[in-house]
C-alpha cells in the first residue's frame, strides 16, 4: 500500500541531499528526478530523463513521469505510476517479468546508441560502500543503465 498518495514537485538545480517524503525533486539541470519512495519505506528513487529511460511531462501545475517505478531492487519492492502528481499504485512483478523487462530495457538501449542489441553488457559487482552519497549513486545506476 501506498504511503504517499501524492507528490507535490519541487524544481531544483541540485537534488538535496535528504529528500523529503512527498515532494519530486526535478533538476531540468540534470535532467533527472528523485524522490523518497511513496511506499513509506523512505529509500531513495532516481527516475534520470533520458531517451530510454523516464519521460517527465509538466503541464504548468503537476508532473507526470513514464513508464512507471518499479523498485525491484529495494526490498520494499513498490511499483507505481507518477500522473499528474497523483501516486497510482500498479500491481507487483514475478521475478520473470522483472528480468524481462531489463533484457527489454537493454535490447533499447543498445539500439539506441548504436550497439548490438544482442550483446549482453558486463555485469558490474555493486558498490562496496552501503550508503554512497547521491551523486555516486545516480552514477552508478546510469552505468549500469547504459
């Protein structure tokens, strides 16, 4: 179930270090959002704007974010869609379909920027540090994006 039934959103040249529950954090700078995540579980959520990543609609009074957040990897693991600012809650994944969807988001990726869309990229051991700072976070989960 939801915590946060709504984000309210914030533009801001730099994500703040501590995120406050309820509020999107948009850099148009960085062209990313983050926010802590709407089941209450109050880990961090990066959604980067990218062409294959997360699209960020702003109609003048509310934000939009595609396709949805799926937080397969926290332990929490929340699914939901950002419209309008309204926090929707989707349903939860199997395993099968999660790994679907990322062979999917890989195969798109490499399309996009010119690879093979069959070769696998390397798989990279996690970060050894268990709270880097945000940046090096966002550093990271776009590495392994790519």
């Amino acid at each position: 179930m939801m915590r946060h039934k709504r984000l309210d959103h914030r533009f801001v040249e730099h994500i703040p270090e501590r995120l406050d529950p309820g509020i999107l954090y948009v850099s148009m700078e960085y062209a990313t959002s983050a926010h802590s995540c709407c089941c209450g579980c109050g880990e961090e959520v990066v959604a980067p704007f990218t062409p294959t990543d997360w699209k960020m609609t702003f109609d003048g009074e509310t934000i939009s974010l595609r396709p949805s957040i799926g937080n397969w990897t926290l332990q929490c693991r929340s699914h939901y869609l950002i419209d309008r600012g309204k926090v929707i809650e989707a349903g939860p994944w199997s395993d099968e379909q999660v790994e679907a969807e990322r062979r999917r988001d890989r195969v798109a990726k490499a399309r996009y920027y010119g690879q093979s869309p069959t070769v696998e990229p390397p798989i990279q051991a996690a970060p050894t540090s268990a709270t880097p700072n945000f940046w090096r976070r966002v550093r990271d989960w776009l590495s392994r994006k790519l």
